[in-house]
C-alpha cells in the first residue's frame, strides 16, 4: 500500500541551531492555513511533541529506530498521519548523529531515507558567512540517499549578512527557503533536562508557539515548503494499527527483533486531540469496564500516544487523573500505568497529596498491575528529596548533578505484569536523579549496553523502572497488562 501523504524533515547540523522554532513555526503557520498538519519527532523526546501538539492540535508522535527498530518507521508515520494534508518531522541532534556506536542508526538521516522524504536543513548562522555554503555542500553531498531540498537559515542580523549569504549559496546549489532573524519571544526556557513541557506553562506555550508561526510565516516561503513536502516519495507500507498488532501478537516472550503531552488549546484549523492528560468528548468504553488509570498533569508529561491505543485496543477504559490535583484515582481503576515527568519539581505538591499517595500504594498492595518509568518510580519510593511519597517501593530518591543519558539494551530479569523473564526490550534512560538501591530483590531489567547490570523493581503486580520503553515495539505488553488487570 502506497502512501502519498506531502512531508518533509526539518534537520540541522547540531543542537541548538533553531530546529524546534522551525519545525514547531512551520507546524503553527501551516495549520492556521487549515491544513491537517500531522507532527512527528525524531527520536525518544517527549517534550518537543508537546509544543507539536499545541500547534497541529493532534497528538505529536515519536519515530524512533532504536526502540521501535526501523522496520516500524513507515508504519508508525502512516498511522500518526491518517487523514492529514501533510507531515512534518522535526529531526534530532544533527542530521547525522545516531545512536552512538550504532553508524546512522536512530538517526534523523535514516529516518528522512525510511520515509523517503525530502530534508530541510536549518543552519544557525550568527557566526559565519561565505562558511555557510561550504557547511551545507558538506551535508548535502556527505550521503547521496538523504535530499537535502533546501535550507532556512536563522539567526541571521541583518539585510547585509543575508545578502552575503544567500551570495554563497548560490554555488551551493541548495535554495533558501526561508530568513528568520533573532527573535526572543519565541525563545522557550530550559532546565535540566530540556525545555519546560507545555503543561507546565500553558499561556506562556501558546504565545511562543503563535511567535514562532509568525515568524515563519514572514520569513519562510510556505508555498515553496509546501511543494517540497509534495516531491516525496510514496511509500509501500500499510500503517500501524493497535488492534491489528494485538490480534497477531503473542504474550512477550521473544527476543526483539535484531534489526537495525497535555494540549492546552489549539490553534485556528486545528482541535485538541483525546490524550491520556486531557480527555476530550466521550472517553471510549469498554465492556466489563476494566479502567487503567494513566497519570497525567504537570509533573507526569512523558508518554507515547501508542501506548494509550494499545490499552485501549487491548479492552481497558484509559482515565487519566492528575496526581498534584486528584485525591483519588478514577472509579472501578484496576490497573495503574505512571509514565515520565518531573516529580522532583513536584515533590512537595506530590507528597502534600496524602490521600492519593494513599490510594496508590493500596492498590499497588492489593496485589493490582502497576507499571511505572522514571516519573513513575520515583513517585513510588518512600520519599523523594526528602518529601514522602506512596512508600510501595523500599528505596529512597533523590536529584543528583549527574545526567543520566541514552538508548539501552536490555532485557527482562524477572516475570512481570508487562513481560516474562527473558523479554529483550529496547529503551531510553533520561533523568538527574538517583534511587537508592537501584534494584530491588527481583530486579526489573538487566541492561546489556552499554553498561552492564540490573536495575528497576518487580513485587506483586508492580513494575518500575527508569528505563522508557516504546510499546509499539512489543505490543503484547500491553495485551499482557491488561490481562492482568482483568484477572488481578
């Protein structure tokens, strides 16, 4: 089945060159167009797709090659964009910067091929000239299989300084689509491990995300964007489907294969899709019932939009509650899923809910299905920082100045409500914060690179770990989860 969906990828040659300002912009002007613009990350990021999301009024949607393997690319990009006019993908760190030691894989460049997409190249050109045409004839020449379709170059000063580079780039042979001068306004503040989700500063996040539309809209050649997005290739794959993966997918028991946020508003053309932190219409019932509480909110932001449909696909009613907020979890909640956030931003409102730390750690004692990453496994230590928290786990958590960082191997040490022993996973470790100990007596993973050992917590029908893990990649965890649920 061949796909035809207009997309291209916004990419640079590092960090920090203006690639969420673009992409984000370029998603905002395109959907005040009214296009059905459908926003996709590079990679595990779950706070870039916050911004996407408020700017496209659909869910934003990670690709990642790593955890999901490459062959799940298409796929994945066919479901997210079911029904829009086009797609916009922000890429990761540089064009080509991948999983280390890994060559292109995870990488924005392979991503741009697996889509076979055309590839917009951003370059922060404050410090440079003539330099600048010899930097994209570098990217655009170094693989011959990634289209370099054109450039938008930022941070440009003045009239003078662009008409010395666009004079460069001209032997290129690279059009400039677009000029976008510094503007602070659409400058979005950071700490430590990223930008500041949209949940947590929802007037502010939507003024910079109209900012950055407006921005490109006056700097960028949308008609020219928009034709470039249309010269991509079809591609021959039929999209992801939750229910479908779940009807032909067994219990996780096999190896993985060996090959290589909230939405405060939406924009004008553009409606805040259902998501796990805000429902919107009828939430989906199911037969028996069977409720999964997802926790949600500010301090709870991290979680793949997948893995809702496949609870769903898989029977369970998804009710999201907010821990800052909620002193119960939802009625009838038999399972419990706690995804990544910043509880240590929280951790007095979290711990002052004393009623709700309650309610968790009596259904995690009951013996009822918990999965909890990062986020979630702080949430269940005994204290956080020095604040109490639910006390399900016997471990202490605390910030530390060290970043933990990067994609992990692993595989499953002891049964669990999501996998059997011997279930090999793909995941992704981002956060500043320590638990001591860092496993418990039946540990949750034992992590094979780059580093070695077990980690993370398995007791009763609990399940925590630091690592983040995509479903879609095995999705009879979810299936599992659920059963579990059904007969807890």
């Amino acid at each position: 089945m061949s796909s035809s969906v207009p997309r291209l990828v916004v990419a640079a040659p590092s960090s920090g060159s203006g690639k969420t300002t673009v992409a984000t912009g370029l998603m905002a002007a395109l959907t005040a167009r009214g296009l059905a613009v459908s926003p996709h990350k590079v990679g595990p990021d779950y706070i870039d797709p916050g911004y996407h999301a408020l700017a496209t009024g659909r869910a934003g949607r990670n690709l990642d090659a790593y955890l999901c393997g490459p062959e799940l690319i298409g796929p994945l990009f066919r479901h997210g964009a079911r029904g829009c006019d086009l797609a916009v993908v922000e890429g990761v760190m540089g064009l080509y910067d991948g999983a280390a030691g890994e060559g292109e894989l995870a990488s924005t460049a392979q991503v741009a091929k697996l889509l076979r997409a055309p590839v917009v190249l951003v370059v922060d050109a404050s410090s440079q000239s003539r330099s600048v045409a010899a930097l994209v004839h570098g990217f655009a020449s170094w693989d011959p299989e990634v289209r370099v379709g054109g450039v938008i170059l930022n941070k440009v000063a003045s009239d003078r300084h662009e008409a010395l580079v666009r004079e460069a780039l001209d032997s290129a042979g690279v059009p400039v689509l677009g000029v976008l001068r510094r503007v602070a306004q659409v400058d979005t503040p950071s700490r430590h491990l990223g930008l500041v989700p949209v949940a947590e500063r929802q007037a502010a996040a939507v003024e910079a995300v109209a900012a950055m539309a407006a921005q490109v809209s006056d700097g960028c050649d949308l008609e020219a964007l928009i034709g470039l997005a249309r010269s991509a290739g079809a591609l021959s794959c039929a999209a992801w489907d939750a229910a479908e993966v779940l009807g032909g997918s067994p219990p996780p028991s096999l190896p993985f294969p060996s090959s290589r946020g909230s939405v405060p508003s939406a924009p004008p053309g553009g409606s805040a899709p259902w998501t796990p932190d805000r429902p919107e219409g009828p939430r989906p019932q199911t037969p028996d019932g069977l409720v999964v509480a997802v926790a949600g909110g500010p301090a709870f932001t991290f979680s793949y939009t997948e893995h809702t449909e496949l609870l769903t696909a898989a029977g369970a009613e998804v009710v999201p509650f907010d821990p800052l907020r909620d002193e119960h979890l939802p009625d009838g909640t038999k399972g419990l899923v706690i995804g990544g956030g910043f509880p240590e931003v929280y951790a007095a409102e979290l711990s002052a809910n004393e009623p709700l730390r309650k309610a968790v750690a009596e259904l995690a004692l009951s013996g009822a299905p918990v999965a909890a990453e990062c986020a979630g496994l702080l949430y269940l230590c005994r204290e956080l920082d020095g604040q109490p928290m639910c006390g399900v786990l016997d471990a202490g958590a605390r910030m530390s100045e060290r970043l933990t960082l990067g994609y992990r191997d692993a595989v499953a040490v002891s049964d669990s409500v999501l996998a059997p022993a011997g279930t090999r996973m793909r995941g992704h470790e981002f956060h500043r914060t320590v638990v001591e100990p860092g496993a418990g007596t039946a540990p949750a993973w034992g992590v094979r690179a780059p580093r070695r050992g077990v980690e993370g917590f398995v007791q009763q029908g609990v399940h925590a770990s630091y690592l983040h893990t995509h479903w879609a990649s095995v999705p009879g965890v979810a299936r599992r989860f659920v059963e579990r649920c059904r007969t807890s």
